[in-house]
C-alpha cells in the first residue's frame, strides 16, 4: 500500500546539518564498541506506561492510516507467510528472518480497558499495551511507528529478508506487550526491532535505542540476547546518525543514543536479539518536524535498515 504521507500541517523541518557536529560522537557504523549504559545515569526517564519506551499522550485526533496486510486469521498479527507472499529477491539478508513490531495501535485508544489489563512480563506484571504519544498537531506515534515499519519492511525484503509485523493495524488493539515478544521468538527471528518515538519535555531531543538489560526471573531470561542485542543497537544507532542527521538524545543515554532498561517486558520476553528505538521526541517542535516528515520518515526507514544489515551480516 502507498505510505501514509499525509500528516498534519507542520512546522519547518530543521536542516539536517547535525551530521558535521556528530563526528565527536562515539557512534560508527560498527557501534560504539563499548558496552551499553546502564540505567540509572540520572537522566530523565521515558513516561510510565506499558512497554512504550514513550509516554501515554491524549487521544490523538490524527487521521488513522489505513490497514495493509492481510489479518492473521489467529490474531497474532500482521506476518509474511513465506508459502503465501510472493518470491524475494536474492540478497545479502536471503535466509535471515527480521521482525519489525510498530510500537503500539492506532486503535488502542478506543479500548483503553483491555489495554490497561495486566500481562507477565516474567518480572512482574505490566499493562498490555498504551495508547502511545502524538505531537502538538495530533500526528500519532502509532501512525508514525506504522508507517517507518512499512518502509522498513521494503528496504528489509528488498534485501532478502523474510519480514514479518507484530501488527498491521488488523486487530482491534494491541497486541500485549508480553504477545509481541512471542511473536518474534515463535519467528526465531534474527533480529527483532521494535519502532518508536518518545513523549518528553520540549526541549529534549534525539533518538536512542534501548538495549535489553541482564534479566532473570519467571518467565524472564535475557542472559543469551544482552550481547547480541547490544550489539545490533550500537550498529542501528551508528547507521541512525549518519543517515537521518539526527543527533543521540541529549536527555537520555549520556549522548551516546544507547540506554538499557529492565522494565520493558518486550525485551524482557525476548529470546532472540531485539532492540526498541525511540525515533525521536515528538512533543518537541523541531524533532516533531522531522518525525513528520514523509522524507525524513524515508531516512529514518534506511538507518534502521543499514543498522540492521550491518548486524546480520557481521
């Protein structure tokens, strides 16, 4: 289907000239070559909420952006059935399977009951899912999240690779937070990527990938995807900045776009290498700009893309 490129009207997009004043930051294509940085670096958190790494915004009044895909006859969401879909093309991915989960539902906000049940996050318990946050004009994280995800998938299959969605916009909401992990470790895939952008203050600004961090209780154990999930973030954020222009967050991650949590039940669920990444801050006037920007959405889409590829081809 034709990418949703009908936002909102919205402020001037910056210059994307940033990229000249990244040179000092430790991100290369490879990664930061350093292990990632714990929590607790005294920066200020993402909103609470379910396993958004962004906070819960209003109803968005944003036009919804169509579905694509056909329903999962099972409710699991939006998958590429390899018997169904039609051949890909020979690549350097061929093989490899990726998951894309678009953080959250466009629908979401009209069930705010069963998103707000509880679900096991091995850790504890947390709600299924959130509505997501929107910029000012009311353009919707998940609108947002659906549309990069859409371009992503492309890029991804444009490759090689087989691709699969968490969702599509094909069921009513969700799915929990505790179903997206499954659907990525049921895919055995090979990496598992999970698309956002963040609710914070003005003012704060920048992408950062979120890296799973050493969990272990109930259904919980990460021991196995730490390194490897870190692994694949460092060389998303790398490929991130060289191709959005965008800057590391400044709020987050002690500039470095790497931040490590141990409360997001996607990632605490995961048993195959995964990453969430936090586009950028949408209720900030200059990163919402971007964030709604079909051209830079296209930019965004090729960071992930050129980061994920970097990682599976070692």
């Amino acid at each position: 289907m034709p990418y949703d490129d009908s936002p909102p009207p919205t402020r001037r997009a910056r210059p994307l000239s940033v990229a000249a004043a990244l040179a000092a930051v430790c991100l290369t294509a490879a990664g930061c070559g350093g292990g990632p940085e714990a929590d607790g670096s005294g920066a200020a958190a993402p909103g609470p909420g379910a396993d958004a790494a962004s906070s819960t915004a209003p109803t968005p009044t944003g036009k919804q952006p169509e579905p694509s895909g056909t329903a999962s006859p099972s409710g699991s969401g939006s998958r590429s059935d390899p018997k169904s879909a039609k051949p890909l093309p020979k690549g350097p991915l061929t093989g490899r399977t990726v998951v894309i989960d678009p953080g959250h539902n466009p629908r979401n906000r009209d069930h705010t009951r069963e998103i707000n049940e509880k679900v096991d996050i091995g850790t504890g318990r947390k709600e299924c899912d959130t509505t997501g946050t929107s910029t000012d004009d009311g353009y919707a994280e998940a609108r947002f999240t659906l549309d990069v995800s859409h371009r992503l998938r492309t890029l991804l299959e444009a490759e090689g690779a087989r691709v699969r969605l968490t969702h599509d916009a094909d069921r009513p909401f969700g799915p929990c937070i505790d179903e997206r992990a499954r659907i990525g470790n049921e895919a055995k895939a090979d990496a598992v990527v999970s698309v956002h952008a963040d609710g914070s203050a003005v003012g704060n600004r920048g992408f950062h990938v979120i890296l799973p961090a050493g969990v272990k209780g109930g259904g919980a154990d990460t021991s196995k995807i730490v390194k490897s999930s870190a692994d694949l973030g460092a060389r998303i954020a790398g490929h991130f900045v060289r191709t959005t222009g965008s800057a590391p967050s400044n709020y987050i991650g002690g500039n470095t776009g790497l931040d490590t949590r141990n409360d997001l039940g996607g990632l605490n669920l995961s048993t195959v290498p995964k990453v969430f990444v936090e586009c950028g801050n949408m209720r900030d006037p200059k990163d919402a700009a971007l964030l709604t920007s079909a051209s830079w959405r296209q930019k965004a889409a090729q960071g992930l893309a050129d980061g994920i590829t970097s990682y599976l081809k070692g």
